[in-house]
C-alpha cells in the first residue's frame, strides 16, 4: 500500500501508544491480550517507522515520533489509569512539544 510517509508515522505513533498502554495492562507479561497486544503493535509501529525512514529523516522521524507518543501516552494514561501528571510533567510536556516543532519548523534538515 502507497502512502504518503508521515500517514505512515501517524500508524507508528498509534501503533506505539496501543502497545505502551497494553504494557501496563499485561501486568508483566503475565496476561495474555494484554501481552499480545504489546508484541504486535510494538512490530507494527517499528514496521511503519521502518516505511517512514525510506523518505523522512531519521532525526525528524524519532523526534516525532517519541514526542507525540509520549504526550498521547500521558493522555492515555490520564484517562485509563488516573495518572494525572503534575505542573511540571506539564511543563516538561510542553517543552518536548516545542522541540518537535522547533525541529521540523526551524531546522535545514531535508527529506531525501
């Protein structure tokens, strides 16, 4: 399937944030759909990286990728497991946010 390379890093993000969240709920590995869950969206989402890396920098795609990640797993977490993060996990959230952008808006790094 042909699609553009940042359809393809969204996948991976989504990927990921099923995988991480399903990492906290296999308790160890020790439950089943849970641990399932982990094994396949982790390959997914590395799979879908791999796609995006034939056209996107690698910098410019781990940046986004664990940014994004990151925020949407907090999100996930806020709503799934009541970890409400505090004044500076926001702040340092918000600074992670602004690195993702700084590097994609400012820097002379160029897709191939």
């Amino acid at each position: 399937m042909r699609l553009p390379p940042y359809a393809w890093l969204a996948i991976a993000i989504v990927a990921e944030v099923i995988a991480t969240s399903a990492l906290r709920a296999s308790e160890g590995f020790s439950r089943l759909v849970p641990a399932v869950l982990v094994v396949i969206g982790y390959g997914i989402s590395f799979y879908c990286l791999s796609l995006t890396l034939r056209s996107v920098p690698v910098g410019i795609v781990y940046a986004i990728w664990s940014g994004v990640g990151i925020v949407l797993i907090t999100l996930v977490a806020m709503v799934m497991y009541r970890q409400v993060p505090d004044l500076p996990a926001i702040a340092g959230l918000g600074l992670i946010v602004a690195g993702v952008v700084v590097l994609n808006l400012f820097s002379k790094m160029q897709a191939h």
